[in-house]
C-alpha cells in the first residue's frame, strides 16, 4: 500500500509519488525544479502544483539553471501574466533567485548537491514512518538547512517549505514503512 497522502485514482501524483518522491537525488537542475516546485506548493496544496508541473517547466525551460538565472523584471512580467502556472509574484522571484544562488555556489567549486547533502553526511535520514499522521511538518535539520539556506542568499525558503524538499529530493525517507516505495 502507498503512502496514505497519495490519491491513488491521480496518476500524476502516483507517479511522483512511485519514480520521484523520497528517492535520493543528485542532479543540480532537478534539485533546483524540486525546490522551485516546493517553493510553490506554500499555501496550495500539492496537487494544484503537480497539475501545473509541466507549465512550470515551460516558463523556465526546463529550470536551465543559466537561462533562468538571467531573467529580468520583463520576463518576470511575462510570467506574471501566465495563467498556467502559480502567479506569486514572490515565488516567481524566488525561482529566479534559486538559479543564481545555485549557480553562485557552482561557480565558488560546489554542487548545489554537494553544499545540500553535507548535511545528511551524504545519506539519506529514514525516518521509518508508520503513521503518516505523525510525520512533523518541520525538525531541526530542516530548520538548520532554512538557515543555511538563507544565509547563502535563497530566499522563500522557511523551514516547512524546505522540510517538504528533503523529502522530495530523498535526503529524508518519510515513506510509510509499508509502502512498497520504502527502501
């Protein structure tokens, strides 16, 4: 049995859920669209932001870390005028903003996932969740990593927002331990 958040009769959110969610990802550009994506998520629920997954990654060809970096109040304009995808102004930035921090810390020697997955020591966190009821919303490493995270230069990234990440991008396991997707 999957995870009791997925909507088993939504075959995108099934398919996140099976291919993606909580598996361990290393990929600059694909950890730069999971904290786009999560970014977006604050205040909506998560299948609004799976449903417009694919708008978003036209908007921001495919999260291309250096193209979307060099957007401009133009292109920001455009955006905010894209009824396909989350019009936040603020998150919309905050996508922008991702790119160039991400791209800072390639330029300084540093993966985004090397920086981010120091501190896991390089290993996924597995929470052995039983209840899905009694995963907390944030812990202490998400709020270190907020920290961290902000203290680099990011931004629309508090401590539930990037909870959220990690168990996206698979630095925390909090599949149910009775989910076939629990390894």
């Amino acid at each position: 049995m999957r995870c009791h958040w997925v909507d088993e009769n939504d075959s995108l959110m099934v398919q996140y859920h099976d291919t993606e969610w909580g598996q361990p990802e290393h990929r600059d550009q694909m950890l730069f669209e999971l904290l786009s994506l999560e970014t977006y998520q604050a205040g909506l629920s998560w299948r609004t932001v799976l449903h417009k997954r694919q708008a978003f990654r036209k908007a921001f060809v495919n999260y291309d870390l250096k193209q979307v970096a060099q957007y401009d109040e133009v292109q920001l304009a455009s955006l905010m005028q894209d009824a396909t995808i989350v019009r936040h102004r603020l998150k919309l930035q905050a996508t922008i903003n991702s790119a160039q921090m991400i791209l800072a810390l390639q330029n300084a020697g540093q993966s985004f996932d090397q920086w981010l997955w120091s501190f896991v020591d390089q290993w996924p966190i597995d929470h052995q969740v039983v209840n899905y009821e009694d995963v907390p919303a944030t812990d202490e490493l998400a709020i270190t990593v907020s920290k961290a995270m902000k203290k680099v230069g990011f931004k629309f990234v508090g401590p539930v927002t990037i909870y959220s990440f990690l168990q996206a991008a698979g630095l925390i396991n909090d599949h149910e331990i009775t989910c076939p997707c629990h390894k």
